[in-house]
C-alpha cells in the first residue's frame, strides 16, 4: 500500500518549461533575468513595492532583524508555537527571543499576550500566520504601533491568505515567505523578503550580498557580511507557480473543504478557523482535540501512522524545547502560556499535499473517526 504523505507540490509541464529554459538560458548576460521576473510578479501579487528572492525563509527573518538594526540588548517577540525558523535568527543576531502565547481561535499570536511581553528592550515582534490562518492583524498592528515595535510579518506558511482584502506579507515593515518543498509555492528550497521601505530594501540587498553593493564589480566589500541568494532554476520554478497560484491555493481550499465535510460533527474536534473577513489558504488542514479524549498527538500519529497516513505534530511550544532548555525566558513562558501549552499536545497536522485525492481524505476521515471512537 502506498503511504499518504503529509504534504507536497504540484508541478506541471509549466515548471518544467521554465526551469528547462533557466538551465539553458540564464547564463551571462541574461543571468537575473528569472530573479527579476519572479520578484516583480511576487511583490504585485502580494501588493508591496519590493520582493528580493533569497534561498529560504530563515534567510528572510535574519535579513528583516539586521536591516532593521536588532542586536544584542534588544527583546524580540515570536508567538510560542510556530516553527523554530521564526525564532533562530532572533539568537543569530545576539537578540533575546521573548515567547508570547497564541489565540485558542487562530493559533496565531494573541495581541493581549503580544503586550504583555513588552518591555523597553522590546525592538520587533514576528507574527506567524500558523498554517495559513491569519490573525487579528488589526490588534497586532494598534499593539505595535502604540509601543513603536517593528512588525516582521512571517507568511512563510500563508500566502494567498487574506485579511480584509489585504494579502499575507503586506502587514509589516517587512513580510517574509517559504518556497520549501511542502509548502504552497514551492521552489525546492527558497523563500522572499518583501517591504514597502526602500531603505530596508537596499540594506537587505547589500547584507545578502557579503555586503556590497547590487551590480558591485570591483569585488570591494565594505562589511563582513551573508551569502543568500537564490538560483535562476529555483526563480524560473517560483515564477511558473506564482502564474498557477490561484490554481494551487483552490486546491489546498478544496482539500480543506473535502476534510470539513468528513469530519462535520466528530465531537471534541476542531479544525482551522477562518474568521470573517479572512481568507485561509490552508497550507496544513490541522486538527486539535479537545484534552478530554485523552489521546495526545505522537499516539494518534502513530496510529494513522500504522494505517499508512504520515501525518506532523501541531508545532511544540518554542519553549518547551530542549534548543530553549536554558533561556529565562523560555522558563517564564512555560508557566504563562497556558494556550499553547492546552492546544500543542492533542493537535496534528493531516495529509494536505497537493496531490491528495478526495478518496484518500475520505479514507483518512474514516480512520480518525475510528480512532477516534476507540479512544473515547
Ligand atoms: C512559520 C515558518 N517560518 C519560517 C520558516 C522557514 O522557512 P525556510 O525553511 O524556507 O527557511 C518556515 C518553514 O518551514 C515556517 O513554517
């Protein structure tokens, strides 16, 4: 039988065209010339004046906290449950993560626990928008504004999403996007900066570039700085999807839909929320159970596992994590986060590839529901 993966892309002859034409093509002269077409496609479709194409999200969040000058004495605020990428580069430019509960509804970060972690050290917070769900952009921005705190906008998870007719990426200084074989896009591996802000533009472009200047030919480094670009194969991928966006966040909607439909009514079983005036793209149909079934989630992913459906855990809370085993602030944020800590064990993510039939969700359905009943 074959296994169920949990995520993957969907390539067309389009992809392969393109990037058939970058190995052929984007050479000498022609060497940016996918990077270009792909940033300016990007940024419209996101609705920001700048896209800068880089080799994965990560590189993104390190680019946004140098660009805007966070360092050592500065406090950075991530939501406790997301993905460890969200918070590294926080401690690979010398800052201090600070881990803020999320909202029991969007599993997003949660505005009230966003101010409470405030100090005066406090520099940027980095909201996730958690498997394509969207937070309250609305609160998350009044919170920022009031204490004058740097928005990095994490839509790795999330584009396409929408919130009030606005487009994941363009609610902070800077919005930063994955291309990761799972996700939506997909470029392999890859990921994009984007901003409004030219100034943080040209120092994102300068940094990525071992610090000079965008055309510099003299070889005449002024700082010590990364290497992050991204090939024109992976451009030429990222723009043949990005002209098939529409087509493939449809499909992840409609996967999300073939699952609601399953699962209408299971008692104790929650999925992704969309709240009104948001649009969700679902990157990751995800399940949470109510505490009450007893069935934490590394033994309902065994048991599917079983049955040859590869399913993930709900991302564990940041500070749970050995990685944080020695922060103080992990420390407070495991006797605060008392959301993150309810939510994050009994939680799964389903199969959500972009190759899912609705037969395999029936029969994923199916088996949860059994497991389910046996459990309870
Ligand atoms: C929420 C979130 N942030 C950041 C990243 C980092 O993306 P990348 O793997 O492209 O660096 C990911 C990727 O999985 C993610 O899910």
């Amino acid at each position: 039988m074959d296994r169920i993966p949990v995520s993957g892309p969907w390539i067309t002859a389009k992809e392969i065209a393109y990037v058939t034409d970058a190995v052929t093509n984007a050479w000498y002269g022609n060497a940016n010339v996918w990077h270009e077409r792909f940033e300016k496609a990007f940024a419209e479709y996101v609705g920001v004046k700048h896209a800068i194409s880089l080799p994965h999200c990560t590189a993104a969040i390190h680019l946004s906290l140098l660009a805007l000058k966070v360092g050592p004495g500065d406090e950075v605020i991530v939501p406790d449950c997301t993905w460890i990428a969200s918070a590294a580069p926080v401690t690979y430019v010398g800052a201090t993560t600070v881990f803020a509960d999320i909202d029991p509804q969007t599993w997003c970060l949660d505005a009230k626990s966003f101010e409470a972690c405030i100090t005066t050290r406090t520099k940027a917070v980095i909201p996730v928008n958690l498997y394509g769900n969207m937070p309250d952009w609305d609160a998350l921005r009044a919170v920022a504004a009031r204490h004058n705190i740097a928005i990095i906008e994490d839509a790795a998870e999330s584009i396409g999403s929408e919130y009030q007719g606005r487009r994941a990426g363009s609610f902070g200084v800077t919005g930063v996007f994955s291309f990761h074989g799972s996700k939506t896009l997909t470029t392999g591996e890859g990921g994009m900066l984007v901003t409004n802000d030219d100034a943080i533009r040209a120092r994102a472009l300068f940094l990525r570039d071992h610090g000079r200047p965008p055309g510099d030919r003299l070889f005449h480094n002024t700082e010590v700085a990364y290497k992050y670009k991204m090939s024109s194969m992976q451009a030429a991928l990222g723009a043949a999807q990005l002209e098939r966006v529409e087509e493939l966040i449809n499909r992840k909607r409609e996967i999300f839909s073939w699952y609601a439909e399953e699962l209408a009514g299971v008692a104790g079983l929650t999925l992704n929320h969309e709240a009104p005036g948001t649009k969700n793209t679902h990157w990751m149909v995800t399940a949470v159970l109510d505490k009450s079934l007893g069935l934490r989630k590394e033994r309902l992913m065994e048991l599917l596992a079983a049955e040859g459906i590869d399913c993930r855990p709900f991302f564990h809370p940041l500070s749970s994590l050995p990685a944080y085993a020695h922060s103080p602030e992990a420390g407070k944020a495991r006797q605060r986060n008392t959301v993150s800590y309810r939510i994050s064990p009994s939680a799964i993510n389903l199969p959500s590839a972009l190759n899912l039939t609705q037969a395999q969700v029936k029969c994923i359905c199916a088996c949860l529901k059994t497991t389910l009943s046996s459990a309870s």
